[in-house]
C-alpha cells in the first residue's frame, strides 16, 4: 500500500490527511459488518456511495468489511471471504454500517448474531463513532440495546418485530432513514443508500453528496422530518443531464448574473441546449428557473 501521506490528528481525534491545498480533511474509518445471508445491496450501495465520495474527495473515507466469521454466503448465494475479524477497539470518528438479512432466515439466537450484538455493546460508545442501521439491522441494533428510547426505523415488514424487541423505541413507519443521537436506521435495501448520501453530505458537503448520487444515477431523497437538509439538494431529484449541467453551472457561481441565453449557450454532450429547449423543460417541469435556483443556493451561502 502506497504511503497515504502526512497525517495529524482532529480534535476528535479523526486522523487528518493533508491536502495539496494546505487543508486538513478527516479520514473517516467505514467499517461493514456482514451476517450469514445479508442483503448484498444494503452492504454494496452504501460502501459504492462512500467509495465515490472517497473518491470525489481523496482521504475522506476508508472502507473495511468485518464480521463474526471469516466467511459468509449472501443473501443471493453469493459467498464473501476474506472479512477481517470484528475489532476489539474501533478508531474516533468510525461509521459502524450494519446491514439487514434476507427475510425469514433472521436467527436473532445464531451464534454470529449473538457475537455482533455484544460487539456492538463494547464499541458503541466509542467516541465519535456514527451506528448506521440498514434495513433490518435495525433490529441487531434492537438486540444490541442501543434503540432504548430512540427513535428508529427499519424495513416495513420487520416494523412489528422491530416494536417486539424493543418496546422502548418509537418506531416509525414511513421514513426514509432516522436520526437520533450517533444511531441511523434506514427503511428498506436501497434506503442504506440514503443514508449514506446523508451522512456524506454532513461530512463533506451536500455539492459532494449532489455529485455522488448523480453518478450513482439515484434520486436525492430525504427524511420526512428534516427540512434542515441543504437547499443544495433540492430540484435533484432528476437524472437529465442538461438540467444537470445548468444547475452545476450556477451552483458553482450563484452570485453571477444568469439570463437565459447564457444558460442556452452551454451545450450538453447529448442535446443542443436552446433558449426555447430550456423553456419546453419548464413547461414539463423538468426544470426549475435558474433564479429560483440562484436565489436558495445564494441565501445558503
């Protein structure tokens, strides 16, 4: 492995790498733990989630997988080996992601369920270190006893189980993801991803967050119960390259001047953008006005 280069620490105590800019930036230790028949896609689209911001922003993320065994077989039969043991001690500043298994072969009494749970109990005060729950590990962290008196959220067909085992939470049954203190839970498989854009968009900035769904090729979605997400986020929720491109274009500048025909004269690989084009994808409400845009984006500045 090459040398990752000068580091110091936060005060946190998150390691910080240098930056060619002269900037610390935190390189925040993703730590996945895996159970015998786990949902593969809660572990695969948070972990590409955190790969791309890595990515977007070199440093700030390092993954690692780790469970009760060595070895575990997938939900879709496919098998993992090579997990690192789970930690005896996890570094500041550590996000813990535990996912969900496939329904009906959740053994809440297995041996490697067992062992995750009391792991969590000794690590789950360590500081600064962020619980994410995907889908059905909502209820590992239920039998961890870290959702007493939490709010939560899980899949909603493990709801009922999720109130069962934990009748202290208050459990809700139509959010995205939930916050509450250093415990995230999700809803259901792809919601993980939510999460994670989430928490990148905390860490790293919501533009950073913005940029990694756009690759992901998914909506930027959020929690019921928080409008305090960036006005950053907003009028993403689309996958057309043109608008893309303009909103990038002013996000990156919103205090500039922004008429139409500016707008018209950027051109996009895929359309010859034109002041009556832009129009037309008002008019289909594929497209908010660039003022609108400037105007939240400036107030956020």
């Amino acid at each position: 492995m090459r040398d990752a280069g000068p580091q110091s620490i936060a005060r946190d105590g998150t390691a910080l790498r240098s930056r060619a800019d002269g900037r610390g930036q935190r390189v925040r230790q993703v730590l996945f733990t895996l159970l015998p028949q786990t949902v593969l896609l809660d572990v695969a689209g948070p972990a590409e989630a955190f790969r791309i911001a890595n990515q977007q922003v070199p440093g700030s993320y390092a993954l690692r997988f780790a469970g009760p065994t060595r070895t575990v077989l997938t939900g879709i039969g496919l098998q993992i080996g090579a997990l690192r043991p789970l930690p005896r001690r996890v570094e500041k500043g550590t996000i813990i992601v535990v996912s969900g298994v496939v329904r009906g072969t959740f053994d809440t009494s297995a041996p490697e369920v067992r062992s995750l749970c009391r792991w969590l109990e000794t690590v789950a005060n360590s500081e600064g270190v962020t619980l994410m729950f995907v889908c059905a590990g909502s209820i590992v962290a239920a039998l961890s006893g870290l959702l007493k008196n939490r709010e939560c959220t899980t899949h909603h067909a493990c709801i009922e189980q999720l109130r069962r085992t934990e009748p202290t939470a208050l459990v809700h049954t139509n959010r995205i993801f939930v916050e509450d203190g250093p415990v995230l839970t999700s809803a259901g498989i792809t919601a993980g991803i939510d999460l994670a854009l989430y928490l990148i968009g905390q860490h790293l900035g919501h533009q950073v967050a913005a940029a990694v769904a756009r690759e992901m090729v998914v909506y930027m979605r959020r929690a019921g119960n928080d409008p305090a997400l960036s006005p950053w986020l907003m009028h993403r929720n689309h996958i057309h390259p043109v608008v893309h491109r303009v909103q990038d274009a002013v996000s990156r500048n919103p205090a500039a001047p922004w008429p139409a025909k500016r707008l018209a004269e950027m051109r996009a690989p895929v359309h010859a953008t034109s002041h009556g084009y832009l129009r037309s994808m008002r008019s289909a409400r594929l497209w908010i006005t660039c003022s609108a845009c400037a105007s939240r984006w400036r107030e956020s500045c």
